[in-house]
C-alpha cells in the first residue's frame, strides 16, 4: 500500500486523516480489477453508525453523508482509473462541453463506498453480486457538494443460509439544488447473524 502526506481535518466536529491510498477495486460492470485511488476519511472518533440484518427492511434509506472532491483528488484518481483530459488537464476540460475539470464517472460511487458505505455496512458483507441501471445524469465538478443516500430496494432474507440478498439504490445528488447527478443498483449478499 502506498501512502501520501496526511491532513489534519474536522468533518461532523470529529478529527479525520485524508489518506491516499492505493487500492485495488472490482468494476463488476466490467469484470475488471483496476487500481484505484481512493481519499478515505479515517475518523477518529466513532460517529459513523454500522448496521446488521437487524437493521435492513424494504424501502428503508440510509444517509452517506456528504463528499466534496478538490480539483487534485479528481486529477490523481483519474491518473489512475480514467485517464481522459475532461479529468486531467484543467485547459482541456475548460474548452470541452462540461467547461470545467469533471470528476470520473467511478470516483463519486467509490468514494461513498469507502468513507461511508464500508463503514456502516462493511462488517455484515457475504460479496457483491452486480450493478445494474448505473445512470451518468450530470457532471460533478470539484468542490461540489453531492449527497448519497442508499434505499434497500430489494430484499430476500434466506435464514436456513444464514444469508440475506440485498439490492441497495444509491442516489448521488447536488446538495445545493437537490439534482440528482448519479443512480445505481448494487445488489450484495449480507450475512444473518
């Protein structure tokens, strides 16, 4: 694992480490392992609830809270995932239809899943099991304020297993305008404890 310099910041009054942290991630639209460049947010004090099968009903949201991108987060998960001047070169995304450095496609979903979903969820996960319906509605751009919120959309409990199969709706939008700017569906097995 390779690290960079860490920051000192306060996020919900708690004192965190933005750490850059190489990490491989499964694009299961793809079926492609790629290196990814993920921020995570290591928190120092415990304000991120985790929650069990106990916890999962049909139609019951969640809040992932809020995720905010700077141009050089974009820029360096880019370099590694997505390539593309829209991402990369600040002159270039200037003059493309978007009018500004854009963040990849990925990075918003990847980024929710680590700081926030792993942790609420994470200690209750059997696998993944697909994505499905992942809709690109708008760009998002650095310092841009986005939501995530995820909807058990799907569930099937299976006690003789142990197991539970789950499909959680994500829902990114634009914090100031409410505007959705990403929606998919993951579809993951949880264990019964």
């Amino acid at each position: 694992m390779q690290r960079a310099k860490k920051n000192n910041n306060y996020h919900n009054g708690c004192k965190t480490e933005n750490i850059i942290e190489t990490a491989s991630f499964l694009t299961m639209t793809n079926a492609l392992s790629i290196k990814s460049l993920l921020i995570i947010n290591k928190y120092s004090c415990n304000t991120m609830e985790k929650y069990s099968y106990k916890d999962f009903a049909l139609n019951k949201s969640f809040d992932l809270g809020t995720v905010t991108l700077s141009e050089q987060e974009i820029i360096d998960y880019a370099k590694l995932n997505d390539p593309l001047p829209i991402h990369i070169d600040k002159d270039a995304a200037l003059k493309s239809i978007f009018k500004g450095l854009v963040s990849s496609g990925s990075q918003i979903l990847n980024t929710f899943h680590v700081r926030s979903w792993i942790k609420m969820f994470g200690e209750s996960i059997i696998c993944g099991l697909e994505i499905n319906n992942w809709k690109l509605l708008k760009p998002v751009y650095a310092n841009q304020a986005i939501k995530g919120k995820v909807t058990i959309a799907f569930f099937k409990p299976n006690p003789e297993k142990k197991h539970c199969v789950i499909t959680w709706h994500y829902e990114f939008a634009d914090e100031k305008s409410g505007e959705l700017v990403q929606a998919l569906d993951i579809t993951v097995m949880h264990r019964i404890d």
